[in-house]
C-alpha cells in the first residue's frame, strides 16, 4: 500500500505543483498589498483570510473528481480494482492523496501569504500574528470535513457529471432546510446556524471569525460552526467506507441510482420549494419545471417511466400540503 | 488451479450475463474462452479477475476465494479488452503503477518494449491500437503472473506483435508454469497455444474439454458426386453441412471408419479426409445450438 501511495503521490506531483502555484501567487500578491498601516472603511485592515478559504473550498470540490473519477469509467475500474489491493486500502491511498492535493496547495499558499502579512506588518503590528496559527490548523479541519463530505458524495455518482452535480446540490441543502424550518414552524433557527448549515458553511463562519481574532478583535464562538460540518464530515466518511463493500464495480458509467444522489435530492428539493409561503404561478411553474429538467438529466432520456412521474408529482403534493401548515399558506397570499 | 462453481452475474434483474458456470483450469494450462459476442466473456474474465463480485456462486484460486483477496490477487494478471491509462501515462508511467503492487521485472518490460520497437519516455495516446496493446501485453508478460487472465489477447495486434506475444505466453507457461485463461475471436491463434477450451453460450460453459482430444473427436470430408445430395441422405448426424453444387463438405462426430463407410455406399467420385480446426469445431458448436442457421 506504501508503495502504490508514493506511486500515486509521484503520479500526482506536477498537479501539486501546479496547484499550489495557482493558490500562492495569487493570495502572495493579495496579501503583499495589504497596507497595515491603514484599517479600511469596515475599521480594520482586511488579512484577506476568505481568499484562501475560498481557494481551500475549490480544492474540496476538486480533488474528489481528481482521484476518484476512475471508478466512473469502465476501463478504470477494470484496472484499479484488478490490482491486488482490497478496495479499502484503494479508497484509503486515493483519499489520502486527495487530501494532500487539498492541504499542501493550501498550506503553501497559507505560508506564502503569512510570510508577506508577517513582514510587512513588523514593525506596526497590527494583526495578532499568533492568531494565524489556529488559524491554520481550523482551515485545516474544515477542509478535512468540506473534502470528506465531497469526496463521499462524488463516489456516489457513476459518472463525473453527476459527481459534481451531487456535491454542488448538497451545498445549500442544509440551508435551504432551515429555511423550511423556519417558513413551517415560525421558529426562526437562526441566521448563524442557519448558514453554518451549508456543506460551506462552517469554513465561511470560521474564516470571517479568524478575520476579526487576527485584527485584534473579540469574537463570541458559536458551536454551530463546528458541530454541523465536523458531523458531516465524520459521518461522511465512515459511511464512505462501510458502504465500500456494496460499491458494483458494473456501475461505471451507468445511471447514478444511489439514494444519495438524484433519488433524494429532487423530490427533497421540489417539496421544499413548494412549502415556501411566498408562492405564487411563476414560482410554481419554475419548480415543477426544474424538477423534470432535473429528472431528464438523472434518467438521461426524455421518456421516463411511471414511477419518476409519481415521485415528482408526490413530491410537489408533499410540498403542498405541508404548505397549508406553513406560517404563509398559499391559500392566504394575495397576488 | 481456478475452480468456478456456479457462477451467476447479472446487470439487470431478470438478465442473467451467467447463470451456472462451472469450470476447473488446471494449473499450468493455456484454456482459451470462445463465445460469441454478448456471451459472457469479459463478465467471466472480470469475476475470475476479482473486478465483480458474483450474485451468486465463488470463483477460487488455489481452494481460496478470490474476492477482495489480496494475496491471491497479486498472483493475477488481468489485461482487458481496453486497457486504461491516463492522459499523460507513458509506457514508463505505466510500468512504475504495477510494480508499486506486483513483483514485475523491469528488464523484460523493457526487453519487450524493445522488440515491439516502443519508446517507453512516449505517451501511451500517442500510440496507436495495437501499439497500446503491445505496452500492456509487454507489462503482462513482465509481471509473469501465476494466473494471466487476457480479454481479446490479439486484437489490434500486428501478426508479427501476435507471434512474439505467443512465444512469450508459451515461455512463462513453460519456463513460469503460468496458468492463461485467453479470451479472443481469433480462434486460429488460439489453437497455436490453447490446450483447452471451454465455450461461452446462454451464461454457461456448454462445451469444454482438451482441444487436441475434441478436435480428434471431429472429422471433416469433402467429397464430389455426380448428382446433388441433401443431408439426410448421409444417414448421420453432420455438424456441418456445405455444399457448393455437387461438392460437398461435412463435419462429423464419431468414428471415422464408420463415417467413411457411410460415405462411400453414396458412392462420391472422391473423397477426402481433412484436418478440422478450432474455428470449425466452434461453428459446428454454435450451429448445433440454434445460431447461423
């Protein structure tokens, strides 16, 4: 396993390179025209911490596809899963693989801007340099979380595509739930939590609080900016390898059927939408619509049997009835 | 030796690729796997080979499944139809990937590559078929596994590529005792170097045995008369009948005295015996199941 993991990391050393090029130039320049001397209208000089997150969340959504589309392609699978490797030591080398692809682009970009942010702001201090140093290491778990949470959901696709697709339609899931929490319930979750509940989300809160630790300001921690996506991510990989053993390596190419993937998401999407008070025709039209674009795309042919048509159509009476209870029923929206 | 025991496979429900396969290849042998297309064979290969899990049934190696067996799987080699590669993998590349999981001798890799006249430092998409091909048929033979399962060995190879190919196949058995399961359609290659072969048909293996053995079993005659001839005035059972006016071929089981016999009381104006091939026995296989007809 060692040498197939030295193998893949030789395999892999210009993407690295690359990468990490890519990230550092970039954030180097950016934080080398950070004038500390000067805060900027907001009252603080901006370290641009959410550009590096930024970068750290492309690479979550990229490295997946990067190391596992080979089991997406027929061909691929007949050679990786030929190899004498049992498929959890496969999946354990790609994933480590990809999670350096994530953390060593990161890390030199990180470096490379801190070693700017730290010479320039030598002699006036300005930011609580100490701070860069949590810093780093919650990026770190964060990226751990967001690239185990991707990474789980783009091996449940059988193609490329759709990997994407899943890991871009469970961005705003979590959101999107709390919204409908709030419309059904009146009990408002909370703006905080409810953004902390993007798959993003958490690296999001946690970067704007590091802004404000690193500019010598006070920040009240709230436990949603962890729980959520450590949760997910934890939960994202044990189920990643405790379904290993059910993974068909016929699935390559096919229609990806997993219950995590189109199966869920669409009727979960269509009910949520419709349970929003605010509905009116336009809105209506648009949801059923992009519930059969969305289905036409899963089922790849405009022609699809029965049961998707009663899972559409369940969908959109689960999200109307559940619309009657909500705080702003149709029935009581005036156009 | 590779023992397969009710092997079932299927894609969709309802759909059986197998259904029932039984076989025992025997260590040391060259078993070549015909079937026509869609019967199974690259489903079989990819079972034997560890890549799917069967529905129902086991595939051993050596008494010990081989699913999720990595031990046993190191002792397999398994070339499919259309090998992968990725975008910039060279020959080199490529040699590196297996050696990080088998025991592969470099020198032979390169020894091979030298005589199909590639470049190792190429891209592999660069090259074309049966060049590609030629690399992965250089790294089976240099990996030298205990058990080399090859899906359509010969397409896209060169005749001059398919004669090293099997010299080096016919080496490691000798030389390596290496065990080959050879799927292909070219039947007359594989009777250079099967010793065995068992045909794919409906999910199952429905006709197997050792080829030098069957292929004496069969006997062809082309005969010419004077007058048209149908088939049943043979009185025997033909597994091929063709006839080209007055000329006529069969394909028969039996002994040939009793067959020679009967073909003499139709009194031919000639008639000779002549070798029967794989290709031959396979088509009279295929035909006496309701296929060509």
């Amino acid at each position: 396993m060692r040498k197939f993991l030295k193998y893949e990391l030789k395999k892999h050393l210009w993407a690295l390179v690359v990468l990490s090029v890519v990230c550092a130039i970039p954030y180097m320049i950016v934080t080398s025209q950070i004038d500390t001397h000067y805060p900027t209208i907001y009252g603080y000089v901006d370290p641009s911490l959410s550009m590096i997150a930024v970068f750290l969340g492309l690479l979550c959504f990229l490295a997946p596809p990067f190391v596992f589309s080979f089991k997406m392609n027929k061909r691929g699978v007949d050679a990786y899963y030929a190899l004498p490797l049992k498929r959890w030591k496969l999946y354990l080398v790609k994933g480590i693989m990809g999670l350096l692809l994530v953390f060593i682009p990161f890390t030199v970009a990180f470096l490379g801007g801190f070693l700017f942010v730290a010479g320039a702001n030598a002699e006036s201090h300005v930011f609580q340099l100490r701070m860069y140093v949590p810093a780093y290491f919650g990026f770190l778990l964060f990226g751990l979380c967001l690239y185990a949470l991707n990474t789980f959901l783009f091996t449940r696709a059988n193609t490329v595509a759709d990997g994407f697709i899943f890991m871009l339609a469970y961005l705003p899931l979590g959101y999107f739930a709390a919204e409908w929490y709030n419309n059904f319930t009146a009990l408002d979750v909370g703006y905080k939590a409810q953004e902390s509940l993007l798959t993003v989300g958490g690296l999001s809160d946690f970067t704007n609080k590091m802004t404000r630790l690193i500019c010598g300001n006070a920040v009240k921690w709230s436990a949603w900016t962890f729980v959520f996506p450590i949760v997910l991510g934890v939960a994202a990989s044990v189920l990643l390898f405790v379904t290993l053993p059910f993974e068909k390596g016929e699935n390559a190419e096919q229609i990806s059927e997993s219950w995590f993937g189109y199966k869920l998401f669409i009727p979960v999407y269509t009910a949520m939408f419709f349970t929003d008070g605010y509905l009116d025709i336009g809105l209506l039209c648009m949801i059923v619509v992009g519930a059969i674009v969305a289905t036409v795309v899963f089922r790849r042919k405009f022609r699809f049997s029965w049961k998707w048509w009663v899972m559409i159509g369940g969908a959109i009476a689960i999200g109307l009835l559940l619309n009657t209870f909500s705080v702003h029923p149709f029935w009581k929206i005036v156009v | 030796m590779i023992e397969i025991a009710d092997l079932k496979k299927s894609y969709e429900k309802g759909k059986d690729v197998l259904c029932g396969v039984c076989a025992q290849i025997s260590d040391g042998s060259v078993f070549g796997l015909v079937g026509i297309n869609g019967a199974g064979k690259s489903t079989l290969l990819r079972l034997i080979a560890g890549v799917l899990k069967q529905d129902r049934g086991q595939v051993c190696v050596d008494g010990e499944p081989i699913w999720e067996n990595e031990e046993k799987k190191r002792e397999i080699f398994f070339l499919p139809d259309d090998p992968f590669y990725t975008a910039n993998v060279t020959a080199a590349g490529l040699a590196e990937m297996y050696a990080s999981v088998y025991d592969m001798d470099k020198r032979v890799f390169l020894t091979y590559l030298e005589k199909f006249k590639l470049n190792e430092k190429t891209p592999i998409r660069n090259f074309s078929k049966g060049m590609k091909r030629q690399v992965f048929v250089s790294l089976a033979l240099a990996i030298a596994p205990k058990y080399l399962l090859l899906d359509e060995a010969f397409d896209g190879l060169d005749p001059l590529a398919r004669l090293v190919f099997k010299r080096g196949l016919v080496s490691l058995v000798e030389e390596k005792g290496t065990t080959v399961i050879i799927s292909s359609h070219s039947l007359r290659e594989l009777e250079d170097i099967c010793d065995s072969y068992g045909i794919l048909d409906h999910g199952q293996i429905t006709c197997s045995g050792e080829l030098v053995k069957d292929l004496e079993k069969l006997h062809k005659f082309q005969m010419a008369f004077d007058r048209e001839i149908s088939k049943e005035e043979f009185g025997f059972e033909c597994m091929s009948f063709t006839k080209t006016g007055r000329v006529v071929q069969i394909i028969a089981k039996g002994d040939a005295e009793a067959i020679a016999t009967k073909i003499e009381a139709l009194q031919p104006l000639f008639v000779e015996e002549i070798e029967v091939d794989f290709e031959e026995l396979f088509i009279g296989e295929v035909e006496a199941r309701g296929y060509l007809q």
